[in-house]
C-alpha cells in the first residue's frame, strides 16, 4: 500500500477514535441527551470502506453509526451539535445520535431499527441504476440485522437486478447482550449464508484496515463495473457498552479475557506499529497528526457547545416536505 | 374535455399521465405485469407503453421492496406501490411507519418522500377478516403521512396525480367496490387538492361526514331522507390526513347535526375522530348529541350469512338521522328498498371471485 494511502486510512480511524472517546469523556456532563453507540474498536471497516469510494457513492448505516459517517466525510461539527441537540445538529436536533446524515457526501442517512436501511440502501442503488448513474452504494450492517427478514428480502433483490451495492457487515458477535451463539447456529458464517443467495461474498479481518480496504476496492469496483453486489463480512469489536460511554465488562455477558485480546488488535495500533516500522511516518509525524486532529475535535464540541437549540417554532416545522 | 369514465380506468388515466409526465415516475407491485386482469384494471396496458422497469413485478417481499421504494425515493425517483389488498401493506409498517412517514422530519427536512401507496380494500364475495380490513384509522394516526380516499372517478384521478407529485408518503386508499363505478372525469392533467373536503350533496337539517364507498350509502341515505323533507348534507372527506376540518365544522355548525359515516371499525376510529373534532370546537352549535355509523367492533366474517348484517347500509344511516330528530326508525321494506343484486356483491354483473 502507499504511503498516502496508509496516511490517509490512519487519519480516518484516528478521527474516529478521537470523537467516541471525546464523547464518552464528556457524555457524563449530561448535556448530550440522547442515546449513543460508539464505535471504539471498530473504526477499521468503515475507514476501510469509506476510503474505497467517493462522495458520488452513497452510503447507510444504522443505531452505530459515527464512524460511517466520519469516514464518508460527513461533517464533524454538525454531528457533534446534533448529539447536543443544538440546531446546528446534521438533523437540527430533531434526530440525535442515531439519525445522522449528510447528502453533501452522500451520506443518505441512519437509522436505529435493525436492518431498515438495507432494503433504504438498496432502494437508492436500484434508483441509480434506474436513473443510470454509476454509483456505488454502501450498505453497513451488524450481525443482528442478518437476522431480520428484511435483510434477506434486500439481498434477494440487489441479486435479482444485479445492483451496485456492497453490503458491509461488522460481526462484532454481539446483538446488545445476545452473544452470536444464542441466535445464529455456530456451524455457520454469516458470509456464507449471504453467499447462499447467489452474490459474491468474502470475510475479511474487521481490525485490520488494509485487509478491509483491499476487499472494499474490489467489491467497489466489481459494483461499479456492472458486476453486481458483494457482501462483506468483518470481524470485530465492540469495546464499550452497546449504548452509553462505559466499559461493562463486569456485566458478566463477555470476559473480560476477551475483551483484552481484541484490544490487543486495535485496528489503529496495529497500522501505527507498521507505518513506524516501514518508515513511513516518524513517531513525531504521528504526535503532531493526532494533535492536530484533536484540536478538530475540541473545535468541534466548542462549536457544538456554543450553538443554540432551536427555537419553539421548529417543533411544527417539516412535518411535511414542500 | 370531461366523459364518463369508470374509476378503475380514472386510476390508469392518472398513472399513465404521471409517467409520460416524469421519467423518474415507476410503478412496483406483486403481479403488476402479470396479472390478466391489470390489477383490476387499473394499470391495464401501461407495462407495455412503459416497459418492465417502470412497470414493475417485484419479489414477494412487502417490508423490503417497500424499503427499495423509499431509497429510491432518496435519489430522485417518485415509486408508486400497489397491493391488491391493503393487508398486505401490513407486512411493511416498518418502513411506512418508522421510516417513510418520520424521515423528512427527523432528518430536519434534508429530503423529501415522494412515494405513493395504492392500497385496495377489499370487501365481499367472502373474502374475510384477511382480505377485507379498512385500516384507514391506522395509517390516518400517523404524522408525516399523508391518507386519501378518492369515492369518485373524478377524485380518483385527481388525487393520485395529487399523490404522485407530492413530495411525501401518500397512502392513497381505494375501495374494490368503487372500482367499477361511472363518473365524469376530465382528460388531461389536473389534480385533487390533497387535504380539501367536497360537499357530495347540500343540505340544511343534519351533516353526513363519510369516506370512501361510505359516501355512496350516504348519498342513498339522503335521497331517501328527502323523501321526508329531511335535507342532508353529504360531506366527502376526500383526504383523512391532513384532514379538512374547517370545511366539516363549518358544514356542521350550519346544520347543527352530524353523523360520521366510516367503513370501518368503531372504537378508536376515523368516525371517532369527527365526532371528537366536533365536540371539542362547536358543542355548542350541536342541536343533538353527535353519531357514528360504522361496523361493528368485529373482525369481517367470510359467510355472506354474517356479513350481511356486519356493513351498515343507507338504511342505517337514514335512523340514525331518524332517531336524533326524534323520528321512529324504519325498516328496508318501509321504505321500499329492494337490493338487484345480492349484499355481498357490487353489483349484479359480479360473479365472483375478486
């Protein structure tokens, strides 16, 4: 892989880092009221993908959704304000931490009801493909939501009309506390069920964000030439709670042994070590970097901070599109 | 120019002219191009003007396709889903409720939702509590939807290109036994106002608030009303939500009486909500306590046997005006109804099955 290319997919999960643990450092506060699923762990699969395509591309996401969005691009002050509720927000506050969105780089939304925007994203290929543009769309999924009936409607369609979706799914084995064993049959991977279904589908390593990359590029590319969709299964690790700034591994539902040994794994340690030792970036490139991007985020929660709410009127406001 | 048209062929007229109109307007359905009968005929002959893209048979999969219409819908499409049955619908609140309704708010109004939903109300000929449900209330609950029930083939037409360009979910609500009906539609383009009310019929004694086929009973209600020198005035709802509620309070106050005539369940309902409506801003213009004929609490029997006495017909509707101005009831024969066809059929031409 080439430098920038490395450079670029370390910065994209850096950020990521940066802003779930900002949140959850500040989350106690109490000023972001809404509810937030983090992504501390799991940055790897959407640095990945989203660097795989463009704005033109589009993409959805569901209840975890702030490392898609950063990673498409989306901006960073307008989901630090949505979650503070401020009419600043990507939503103007209306939507909060699970409803993030922004068109400008064709981040088409997220919702938090397992599997709904699959069929959404699929629904927005098959219109490019109806309108005959050459877009990709991304499709980020967990693990429950191959459980959803919609899930297998949506896949079924995308191979019946051969669309540019790449579908991606972070198995991170957990449903909140439902562990993969008690709803899925462990003879069985998720990649070769949606294999079953007639589409090209591949499982990488969730943590390891070149891996990612490469197989992202070639789903992309095989949507993008006609070749229809991919599924893609990565997985992963959730480090925090399902919900909330908190560790819980004390709940009982995983070891703490587990949890450790994927922490050994960190998706951005482990590209951090190999940039260091290939010479790619001194160890001082990477402090100013991370700087850097701090400061972004520090900007960001200032901004956040010191927008207003809005205003009563809003409340009636756009419950009908003109 | 206006000629009489029957409000199936309405129905196609307004599908044909949205899609010859805007490219980005597709059709998807369960059998759409396969049906021999063009789902009542209403989409007869388009599949070969506009092909199989625009004119859509779909997997048999209700909640995702209806997914696929709303992402579409994202990107510059304007889909029109059919079920040829409204129950089917059923499997796709998901995406209707939490997704197609809720978007354009929750997003702070970064998109809009152009996509229509044409759902049939079956009745009759036994069809039964899964083919015959009328679930208006429910999707007429729901904020950010949008619920029409054209009961002419004028309406028919205006409102689905009304639908059609509208830029939000649309549940459009047609009922089987209005699809055969005649009625002067003009040619060409024009559209219904989604959310304007139409007086069917004037009158000065009592106001009928119906929907759908149920301002067809209620017309026959008043014909024989008048014969009495009762004056009922038959409003057409025409648009549940959002629903025209000066137009019914005005009709209302003039007349002081109301009955809300909805072909649907009681409890909770549509007719609820006009009477509600009506309490709560001119009790006091009301000469006589508000009414509601509507079924009964019930799922719909299959037997013509009990369905017969489950649909509420004029006769109902004329002893409810009855009783409220203080008139004994009547009975059919009293006044001289004589039914052509069987009460489980639309007409006598009917043979069955739908």
């Amino acid at each position: 892989m080439n430098p920038a290319m490395a450079r670029d997919l370390y910065i994209r999960m850096l950020r990521i880092r940066l802003v779930e643990e900002k949140i959850a450092e500040l989350y106690p506060e109490q000023q972001m009221r809404c509810p937030v699923h983090l992504s501390v762990g799991q940055e790897a699969v959407a640095a990945g993908v989203c660097a795989a395509v463009g704005s033109e591309d589009y993409a959805v996401s569901s209840h975890r959704s702030h490392a898609h969005y950063l990673a498409k691009g989306g901006d960073l002050r307008a989901m630090m304000a949505e979650l503070y509720g401020r009419v600043t927000g990507c939503c103007k506050g209306k939507g909060g931490s699970m409803h993030l969105i922004d068109r400008s780089v064709g981040f088409l939304g997220a919702v938090p009801i397992v599997g709904s925007t699959i069929p959404i994203g699929v629904g927005a290929a098959f219109g490019t493909f109806l309108r005959k543009e050459r877009r990709v769309t991304v499709v980020f999924l967990g693990d429950g939501a191959t459980e959803e009936g919609v899930f297998h409607e949506a896949v079924n369609f995308a191979v019946l009309r051969q669309l540019p979706v790449v579908f991606v799914c972070e198995n991170n084995f957990f449903s909140v506390y439902s562990s993969l064993a008690v709803r899925q049959p462990s003879t069985r991977e998720i990649y070769e069920l949606a294999r079953g279904y007639g589409l090209e589908s591949r499982q990488g390593d969730g943590n390891d964000v070149e891996a990612v990359y490469g197989l992202a590029k070639a789903a992309v590319h095989r949507a993008r030439t006609g070749g229809g969709p991919t599924f893609l299964e990565f997985k992963t690790y959730r480090w925090r709670e399902h919900c909330g700034p908190h560790y819980d591994n004390h709940l009982g539902y995983r070891s703490e042994q587990e949890f450790e040994e994927w922490k050994r794994r960190c998706p951005i340690a482990r590209l951090k070590q190999r940039l260091l030792q290939q010479g790619v970036e001194t160890q001082q490139d990477l402090d100013k970097l991370e700087a850097t991007l701090a400061d972004e985020v520090e900007e960001a929660v200032a901004f956040a901070k010191a927008s207003p709410f809005p205003e009563l009127q809003l409340l009636g406001e756009h419950l009908y599109a003109p | 120019m206006t000629r009489d048209v029957k409000f199936f062929q309405a129905i196609n007229e307004a599908t044909d002219l949205c899609m010859a109109r805007d490219p980005s307007v597709y059709l998807m359905g369960l059998h759409v191009p396969a049906d021999p009968k063009g789902v009542f005929g209403t989409v007869s002959g388009l599949r070969k003007k506009y092909g199989p893209d625009r004119m859509m048979d779909m997997p048999t999969s209700e909640n995702g396709m209806t997914g696929v219409a709303v992402g579409s819908a994202l990107v510059g499409m304007r889909p029109i889903m059919v079920h040829q049955r409204i129950e089917f619908a059923l499997l796709a609140v998901e995406q209707i409720i939490n997704q197609a309704a809720n978007w354009h708010y929750m997003f702070g109004g970064c998109d809009a939702m152009p996509l229509v939903l044409r759902l049939i109300i079956g009745r009759g000929w036994g069809q039964g509590p899964q083919h015959s449900q009328s679930l208006q209330a429910m999707f007429a609950h729901i904020p950010g939807l949008k619920v029409v029930m054209p009961a002419t083939p004028h309406d028919a037409k205006g409102l689905l290109i009304a639908a059609v360009e509208d830029n939000n979910p649309v549940i459009y609500l047609e009922h089987r036994w209005l699809h055969n009906i005649f009625g002067p539609v003009p040619e060409g383009h024009y559209t219904v106002p989604i959310g304007k009310a139409r007086k069917a019929r004037p009158g000065r004694d009592v106001t009928v608030v119906a929907t759908s086929y149920m301002v067809l009973e209620s017309l026959r209600a008043a014909d024989l009303l008048a014969r009495d020198g009762i004056e009922a005035e038959v409003v057409d709802v025409r648009t549940l939500r959002p629903l025209d509620t000066e137009y019914i309070l005005e009709s209302v106050t003039r007349t002081g009486r109301v009955v809300a005539v909805d072909g649907a369940w009681r409890s909770v309902g549509f007719a609820a909500e006009i009477l509600a409506l009506v309490a709560e801003r001119i009790y006091g213009a009301l000469k006589a306590a508000p009414k509601r004929v509507t079924f009964p609490d019930l799922p719909s029997p299959s037997t013509p046997a009990l369905a017969q006495h489950f649909y509420p017909r004029a006769v109902h509707i004329v002893n409810e005006v009855r009783t409220m101005l203080g008139l004994k009831e009547v009975t059919e024969e009293q006044l001289g109804i004589q039914h052509e066809s069987p009460l489980d059929v639309p007409d006598k031409a009917f043979t069955g099955p739908f």
